[in-house]
C-alpha cells in the first residue's frame, strides 16, 4: 500500500503559511547566488578554502518582528512583544547567533527567534513541519534544516514521514534535489557533507545526541563525538557556519538548561516549536487546540467502553499498599479498593484504621463482612473479620483477572463489529493492547524456547468462543494465532524484555513498528491485534488503530491523552486515501475504569494542558444508538415528492476570463507599496563562482539599512508567482505590467512575488465563485437503497427523538451540534406548517472544487404555498460572516448552483432558523 496524501488540507496550509509568512520580504537565493562561506582555518581538522553553503536571512529584525505581528493578527492571537535590542540577528532566546551581530538599536521580539506551531495529536504536524521545510526552500532558497527530537520513538517516525512523503513532495515542488541524514557519530564527515552541499538538507538528530556539553565531557574524559576535533574536523563548528533553520519536535522536553544551551549552540537563525502541549509557547503563530481539531473532525471522536460501569464482578478488589505509624493516630493501613459514590463506580485509595468497615465506605456488597479487625505493623499486614489476611503488596488477583479478561473480550467484541460494518469500505480495522510487562504475553522456558504467556493465552480462548457468535459468521476465516502478535524490545538473543522505551534495544522496536505500518494495513494480512509494551507507546503510529486497551498490573503513570493519542489519526482505506467519515472515525478506548471517571481525568489533562475546555465530547459507548429507518419509507408520498426533486447528480466546470482576471488583479495589485529591503548582517559571500576564474566575493555590510540595488538579485519573478497561482507566464506579465510593477522588481523583488501571489489568488476565489456553473449528468441520480444499505448509528447526545413520526424517515434525527442543529430538528418536528422534513445522509455529496458537500436537511413548508426545501443550518443568515470558513462560504454557494437546476426547488443557507428559512424564501 501507497499512502496518499491531501495537498489541500486548510488547517495544514494554514500552519505552513505562518512560517512562511515570518520572512515575507526575504529575497529568494538562487544556486548560482547561495550564501557559501569561505573556511580559512589551518591546523589539524581544518579544510583550506573549504566551502559551507547555509541559510541567508536579508530581513531586518524590525521587519520580521512586524510580520509576526500580522501573522498573529490574521490568526487571532495575543500579539508578541517588540523590544529595543542590539540589533543584528539573535539565534533564540537561548543564545545569539555567532554571525551577522550588528551594532545600534533596533525593535526586535522578546521571546527572540522562536516560533511555536501547536497543532493537536494526530492531525499530521510531521507531515505540515517538513512541507515547511520545502516551502522555505522553494520561497527563500533556504537549504539548512535540522530537526531535533527528544526520543528514539520520534526520530523513527520523523524517518517514516520522510520516505512516505517523498513522492508527495516531488510532485508538488518539482523534485528539487534532497539529502536527509540521520546523525550518526560514527560517520565523521556527516557535519561536513551536510554543511557543503548546495542542496537542500535537512539533518534528524535527537537531543541527547548534543545536549552534553564538550567542557563537561572532556573532563571525564569521554569527548561528545559533535564537539570533538579530528581529521574531519569539529562537527559542530561545520553546522554552526551553515546558520540552519532548527525545528524542535516536541520541545516541551527540550527546557532544560543544558538542552536549550546545547540547541543555541547550533547557531540557529530561528527555532520553529511543533507540538500539541507547549510549556512555554514562545511567538505562537499558529494554534490547532483539541477542541477544535475534535469539533472539525481532524481527528477520531472518543468513546468509552468501561468494564466497570456495572457492578460485573461480585468478588472484592482489594489491594493493600502501604501500612504505616502516624504516631497518635495510631496505626493506618492504605488500602485500594471500588468505591461508589456519586461519581459511580471509582477505583480510589482510602486510608482505614482498626474497626473501619469496608461496606459502610464503599457502599458495596461484595465488601459485606470486610471489617479491618486488626493491623500489623511489624510483619506489615492486615486481618479483617472474616479471617482474611492481606500483605503490604498483595492485591486480589481473582478480580483483576477477571477484570482483564472481560477488557480482551470487550476489545474483540467492538473490532469485530468495527470489522463487520468497515470491510466493505476497505478499510481494515486494528486493536491496539498496551501492557507492562512481556511475560504476561510471552514467556520463555529455561532453554530459551518462547511461550504464550497468560494475555496471549487468555485472548485465543476469548476469541475463539466470541467469533462463533452468528453475527460473525464468515467475518474472519484467520487462525486465531495469526490474528494477533507483540512489538517488544528484544535482548542480543531475541528475547523480549521489558524496557523504559529509551534504551539500544528499543531502537530496532521502533524501526520494526515503522517499517511494518503499510504492512499492518493490509486487510489480505492477517494480523489485526498488537500487543506492545506501554513504554513503546510513543513510537506507534498507525491511522488504522480503532481500539485501545491498556492492561497495567502496576500503577500507571500514563496520562489518559497519552493513551489516547496513538489512535487519533484518520484512518485509510486500502487505496491508501484518508478516510473522513464520521461516522466511522471513532477510537474505542477499554477502560478498567467507570466512564465518569475516565472522562472527567481525560477533560482535566486537555484542559491544564491547553488552556481549553472539552467537555461533552467524550462520549459513552452504552450511549449508542441505532437510528432507524422507517418501515416502507420509500411508499410515503412526501418523501417521494422531495426526493425526486434532490435526486439528481450534477457536474461543474469553472470559467475563468483571463481579461477579467488581468484588469481585476492589476487594479489591485497597483495599490501594493513597495519599499527596499532592509538588512542587517555583516559577512562576505561568494557572488560569482566561475569553473575557470574561481570566486569572486562580494562583501555586504549594513546595520539596518537599506540595501544596494547593485547587490539585488534578481529570480525568475514570473516563475515563482506561476507556480503559486498557475497562471501561464503571458497572463502575469499582463498583470504586472498594467500594474505597472516591473519597475519595482529590481526595487524588491522579492515583495513583488509575494504581493502578486496574494492579489491573484485571492481574485483567483472571488471569480471562481462567480464562474462556476452546475449542469445535471444524464441518467445519473442518487440510489434510494443507499438509504437501507447505510446503518446509522450515533449517541444520545447527537440525538433529537422523533415526536411526529409521520414527518420524517427515521425514529431519531442525528445531528452534529445540538444548539443549532438540534433546535432546528424540534422546529421541524413541532410546526404545523411543516409537513416532512429529513437529515440529508452524509453519502448525499454535491462535488465542488474543494471536494464533496454535504447539506443539511430536505423540508416540504406548506403555508399559502406548497415549498420544497434543501437547506444549511449555521449560526449565522449571514453568506459574509466572519464565522463562517472560505471552504464553507464557497460549499454554499455551490449548494445553490447545482439545486438551482431542480425545478420548485429552493436552497436556502447559511440559515439558523425555521423562521429565517421561509422568510429567505420569500425573497428569492
């Protein structure tokens, strides 16, 4: 399997513009014209008139401080600070750069040149950091890139996005040349390759690979290989001259004193700060919280399947931690027990003393009779009336397995309905079992052989008594020992065995899960059931993960939305494409706890973590709810009448007049200022490297002052704006003509570039949405069976119930938002005048040029007039609203287009009302 990728996801175009946006007014490098430097040192490690090509930042910090700003406006974000400074690029907050230091006072950032980018799990900040990486290139001729990583599992999957998105890349930037290097301290020219080559390259290094510093290291006699001198000189100092863009990956484990020294020592002219849980979101450009990510559908919704939400077990789960002396307190025992209380069922630590009664404080019936009786300090246990006897440690292992046991059969039992209803789509469906340790799914004899432990055990028998079940019949026709395998960090001889997830032996784990994730997808593979270490959790990294259950006979420290996160991606079909249906993008997660409690856990990490509420959108499995179809639906002769009308399949085209476009953008481009560049470094440069003359330098110094117009490069202006707005070169240079640009190109064309671009494509949309035109496809119409072929299934949150049967298809209405949709549902259902009405399924789609869309509802009104309905409930009546997206404006707009073709039709939107519906009718 090939995995596709969505080149125009908007949230992802987003970020990446942010960090473009930061140098708007840098002038684009062109090969011939990079910034190489001259290396002059001699001695031992050193390369006379070795040359390092790096990065070449021609903004003032002023400006580029003035363009955050703007950014942050655009975005809706507190604004950063600006300063008096030295002037003169400063790396980060963590050190200043060795090059380019200028003298007087300029405005700069506070939080120096370190830009954040928070984007939630799952929602593809991999895949938006390295299409930056190429943006960057392609804008500004940028070639240096490093990406620090704080773990193994991390730079594994950093490797994984690379070789999976090449071919991605290559078509969408045109295959520039690229090298990428994994650092690896026993390659001693690595440094020098990276910082030589006049190419794009970008280095995976992990921060424990550099953090100790040289000093440090040379004391104890081991040198950090980075830091070390040798015949191929000083690595470091090789990557220093290159001024590299530096990304940290997760930096909220980079904040360490040493750390955040080690990366300054990088000599980066900027830092960019991807993740979904910043500590200290320094220049935030971009943010994509859960809330968000969740409320857009970026991600899988979460449900909670507890097995303890009833009281399945009649055994006592009791388990004896800690007794000690609290002086005249007397003696306390720390005992872990189910206690219900108004939350429900809560696995909690108490605190019981000689006399305490279990039953009374658990309000339990399987504590009947559990009264502490005694309390033994010295041989640390405890004694209860029944004659039962505890040790500090012991915990009831009849309950627990139990408990596990009914976790592995809930987790068959909700893949294999998710393998039942997701088959015929193509998309295969994966478990996911997190465990503590190894020996509970294999274990090894004394002479090495392995066996299945008691997990592994225990789930062949589970599934070999769930899958006889007739629902399942013909599902499956695997051996049961083929379903299901382990990912384990393994020892010299092959044996797996328990880790912290940071050790050698993790590292073939990690590349073992990476390199099998196409393979996993497979559904003609039988493997769908992975057990793992949860020390490895954080390497796993596969879109097709439906459920997840986590078995610790420990406790754990793992937070709820670490757990969860392995599983949010989107799943893929077997063509490799992204699924977004969502009705099919629902993670599982088996819980040993009551939903209450996992809820209220996973609400608190999401909110102390960021800042922003989650409530209500953790949802509860035993909440589910089947809606269905009414009986002979297809006979009613309302339904009839509106589907008859809505039926029909349409396609589009879209006409553009290129002399409209000219005289439209022209007009617009003409009001764009354009000033000279500022810049603010002092170095020499090659400008010219002849075959037979050799080099010829040019030397520019400035301290924020504008530049030379002799030194100005000029690129293939017209190129670059072509390939961002796809306009043939003629129509271009009509437009910069009639703008009467071409004389600023030598003044900044760098700006120009940036200007037409802008103009263009934003006149590109306001025609298109005048020039598309809608056209029915002969003998194409939509299914009705589709509507029997299609389970709907939702929770009684997403649900309005039916009081009118008779007007509508289906028992229940489904709806996504429950204010405006769900109001809207009791409108329709309580008025006189409306006498049929119905959710339009989420396989309706109408194709526009930003993929497929799906309205609302289909009404019949029936007042002086008899009115047919098709429309879209937001909450606005405004088409212009700031609330509403461009991608939602435009769907509507082509909602109207293609409905306008049915006759005694009328589509209305965006709409909040009934009331405004029929009042929107009238006008038209």
């Amino acid at each position: 399997m090939k995995l596709q990728f969505d080149a125009n996801q908007d949230y992802q175009l987003e970020a990446i513009k942010a960090i473009v946006d930061v140098f708007a007014g840098q002038t684009l490098e062109s090969d011939e014209l990079s910034v190489v430097k001259e290396t002059t040192q001699k001695g031992q490690g050193s390369f006379v008139g070795n040359m390092t090509v790096g990065n070449q930042p021609q903004i003032n910090p002023e400006q580029l401080a003035k363009n955050v700003q703007q950014i942050q406006k655009r975005n809706t974000l507190p604004e950063s600070e600006v300063i008096l400074s030295g002037g003169g690029w400063g790396s980060a907050q963590w050190g200043t750069a060795r090059w380019g230091e200028g003298g007087g006072n300029t405005r700069s950032l506070k939080e120096g040149n370190n830009f954040t980018i928070e984007m939630e799990t799952g929602t593809g900040k991999t895949y938006v950091y390295l299409r930056t990486i190429h943006e960057l290139h392609k804008t500004y001729g940028f070639k240096k890139f490093i990406i620090v990583v704080p773990s193994v599992a991390i730079k594994e999957g950093v490797i994984k996005n690379l070789q999976i998105t090449k071919d991605h890349f290559a078509t969408i930037y045109g295959n520039p040349k690229m090298d990428y290097h994994v650092w690896n301290p026993r390659k001693r020219g690595q440094a020098r390759a990276f910082a030589t080559n006049n190419s794009l390259q970008i280095l995976i290094i992990t921060i424990d690979s550099f953090a100790k510093l040289a000093d440090k290291e040379e004391v104890r006699g081991k040198p950090n290989v980075i830091y070390q001198n040798s015949d191929w000189g000083v690595p470091i100092e090789f990557i220093q001259q290159t001024n590299p863009i530096v990304i940290l990956d997760e930096p909220q484990n980079m904040e360490t004193e040493i750390r955040k020294k080690a990366i300054s020592r990088l000599n980066p002219i900027c830092t960019l700060r991807y993740s979904a849980t910043h500590k200290y979101p320094y220049n935030l450009l971009y943010k994509l919280d859960p809330v968000k990510a969740y409320d857009l559908g970026l991600v899988k919704k979460i449900e909670v399947d507890s097995v303890m939400s009833e009281d399945s077990f009649s055994s006592a789960y009791l388990h004896l931690l800690k007794i000690e002396s609290k002086g005249k307190n007397g003696i306390v025992a720390h005992l872990e027990l189910d206690k219900d209380d108004e939350r429900g069922l809560q696995r909690q630590v108490v605190r019981v003393t000689g006399g305490d009664d279990l039953y009374t404080l658990t309000h339990r019936e399987s504590y009947q009779d559990y009264i502490v009786d005694r309390l033994d300090l010295a041989n640390q246990c405890l004694e209860f009336s029944n004659g039962k006897i505890m040790y500090v440690g012991q915990k009831d292992e009849s309950l627990h397995d139990e408990i596990v046991k009914y976790q592995i059969e809930r987790t068959i039992i909700n893949h294999l309905d998710k393998e039942r209803k997701l088959k015929d789509l193509g998309i295969k469906v994966l478990s996911l079992f997190f465990i503590d340790k190894v020996s509970n799914y294999r274990e090894y004899l004394p002479d090495g052989t392995p066996t299945k432990g008691k997990f592994a055990k225990w789930f062949e028998e589970i599934y070999n008594q769930v899958i006889q079940k007739p629902r399942y019949a013909g599902l499956l026709s695997y051996q049961v020992d083929t379903l299901h395998n382990g990912y384990f960090s393994a020892d010299k001889s092959g044996k797996w065995e328990d880790t912290k997830g940071e050790s050698i032996q993790d590292d073939s784990a990690y590349s073992l899960i990476m390199r099998e994730k196409e393979k996993l997808l497979d559904p003609t593979v039988p493997l769908r059931f992975i057990f793992s270490h949860s020390a490895l959790r954080e390497g796993w990294d596969n879109p097709n993960v439906f459920q997840i259950c986590t078995i610790n006979e420990t406790s754990s420290e793992m937070k709820k939305r670490q757990e969860i996160g392995r599983g949010l991606r989107l799943p893929v079909n077997t063509k490799g494409e992204r699924v977004r249906d969502e009705s099919v993008n629902i993670l599982t997660v088996i819980a040993n706890e009551s939903y209450d409690s996992f809820a209220k856990a996973l609400q608190s990490e999401i909110e102390s973590e960021t800042g922003v509420e989650f409530e209500g959108r953790i949802k509860n499995q035993r909440d589910r709810q089947l809606v269905k179809l009414k009986k002979n639906y297809q006979l009613d002769t309302n339904f009839k009448a509106i589907w008859d009308r809505i039926k029909y399949k349409s396609s589009y085209h879209v006409t553009l007049s290129t002399q409209d476009l000219v005289f439209k953008s022209s007009k617009a481009l003409a009001s764009s200022t354009i000033t000279s560049p500022r810049i603010t470094n002092t170095l020499t440069f090659i400008k010219k490297i002849d075959l037979e003359k050799g080099i010829e330098p040019s030397v520019r110094e400035s301290s924020g002052k504008m530049i030379s117009d002799s030194l100005i490069t000029i690129p293939d202006v017209i190129g670059k704006i072509e390939a961002h707005t796809h306009l043939t070169r003629d129509t271009i240079y009509q437009v910069l003509v009639s703008a009467e640009m071409i004389k600023n190109i030598i003044i900044n064309p760098q700006q120009v570039i940036d200007e037409a671009i802008r103009v263009i494509n934003q006149v590109k949309q306001e025609m298109m949405i005048d020039g598309i035109k809608y056209e029915k496809v002969d003998g194409s119409e939509w299914d009705m069976q589709l509507f029997e072929n299609q389970e709907l299934e939702t929770y009684l949150s997403n649900l309005v119930v039916v009081q009118n049967q008779d007007k509508t298809i289906y028992d229940y209405v489904a709806i996504d938002s429950p204010n405006i949709e769900g109001n809207f549902a009791k409108e329709l259902d309580s008025r006189d005048d409306i006498k049929f009405y119905f959710k339009l399924p989420n396989w309706f789609k109408i194709e526009t040029p930003l993929g497929g869309y799906n309205p609302d509802w289909a009404v019949i009104f029936e007042g002086d007039n008899r009115i047919y309905f098709v429309a879209e409930t937001k909450g606005t009546n405004d088409i212009d609203d700031i609330k509403l997206t461009p991608s939602e404006r435009f769907k509507i707009i082509c909602g109207k287009a293609h409905f306008d073709l049915s006759e005694r039709l009328i589509y209305v939107g965006p709409i909040d009302s009934v009331e405004k519906m029929i009042s929107k009718s009238y006008a038209q």
